[in-house]
C-alpha cells in the first residue's frame, strides 16, 4: 500500500465535550444556604448547651419544700439571690453560695438593695463610701446583731457599668468569723 495524500476516516470518532455552559447558582441560593448553616450551628450550640434562648444560664430552681437539710437551692450565682436569702457558704456577693432556709446555719444574708442617686460617677471611693451608707440604713433586728460580730458587703457599680446606667448596690451582712454560724434571721420579723 502506498501512502496517500489524504487522510483516511475512521468509522470510530471520539466523543466531543458538550457545548453547554456551567450554570452558578444564583445569589439568593447562596444566601439561604449560609441562613440554613448559621441556623444550624446556633441550634446546635443551644442543643449541646442544654438551655434555650429564652432560658437564662442563671437561672435556678429553688426548692419550696427544702426538708430536713434546709438547703433551697445549692451553689447558686449571685444573681439568683432574692432579698432575705440566708447563705450558706457565703464569700463575696459576686460569687456563688447555698440558699437555704434562715433557721439553717448560715454565714450570710441579703439584707437588701438600694439605688444611688444619679449623679455623675462618684469615683470608686465615693461610690463605695455610698453603697456603706446605703447598706447600714436597711432596718435589721438588733437581738441578732447583737449576738455576733457582722461584716457589711455589697457590690456596686463600677465606672463601666455606672455609664450604661447602672446605681444598684446589693447589700449582704456576713459573719466576721469563718467558723461561725447562725440560726437566725438578720431582718426582722414581717409585720
């Protein structure tokens, strides 16, 4: 066979790439597909977490029948303390302590809140000397007083939270000695 000029077809031909364009997804697919994925992460977040959104990560069950042990709620966060509390276990007013009934022994109670008045931030010194005076102006049963020795504590506003508005001092009496502990109720009886 001689060769020849032209080239000779094949019954075989192969397949050619199809002559279509790639579609992108529009924008608003996009954006309902990162809405889904956001969605997801925060379910999932409040899932892991155990709470709900409209649950508050301090809140606490307290016991209406505390029995026996007298304990109302155990290791609860300062924010969860309602005047009159009696606390076992009592620190510092920011951290956490066991409610628990006043004939229970105890080493602190919440005797109260006040409001400064809306001044311009008074300093530290002057805000502290503030929620004191506020704190010993709360009516308390001297009988109790008088049978042991008592330190006033309270928190109060910082120079931060004073200029987002906050004037609260919440006011706790607690027991000068760590060994120490009482029976009774700091506030008098209700009339």
């Amino acid at each position: 066979m001689e060769p020849s000029e032209s080239p000779q077809t094949s019954p075989y031909q192969p397949p050619r790439p199809a002559e279509t364009e790639t579609k992108r997804p529009s924008r608003v697919w996009l954006v309902v597909g990162a809405l889904a994925v956001v969605l997801l992460v925060v379910y999932a977040v409040f899932r892991l977490d155990g709470t709900t959104p409209e649950e508050s990560p301090d809140a606490v069950v307290r016991n209406d029948d505390p029995g026996i042990d007298g304990i109302i709620a155990a290791d609860a966060p300062a924010s969860a303390f309602e005047v009159g509390d009696c606390l076992a276990g009592f620190t510092s007013p920011l951290e956490e302590a066991t409610i628990v009934t006043c004939q229970t022994p105890h080493n602190a109670q919440f005797i109260g809140t006040a409001t400064l008045d809306d001044l311009p931030y008074p300093g530290e010194a002057g805000t502290t000397e503030k929620a004191a005076e506020a704190c010993k102006a709360i009516k308390l049963d001297t009988d109790v007083l008088m049978a042991h020795q008592w330190t006033y504590q309270f928190s109060q506003p910082s120079s931060g939270s004073w200029e987002a508005g906050d004037r609260d001092v919440a006011c706790f009496l607690s027991l000068k000695s760590d060994d120490e502990r009482t029976a009774d109720s700091v506030l008098p009886p209700a009339s």
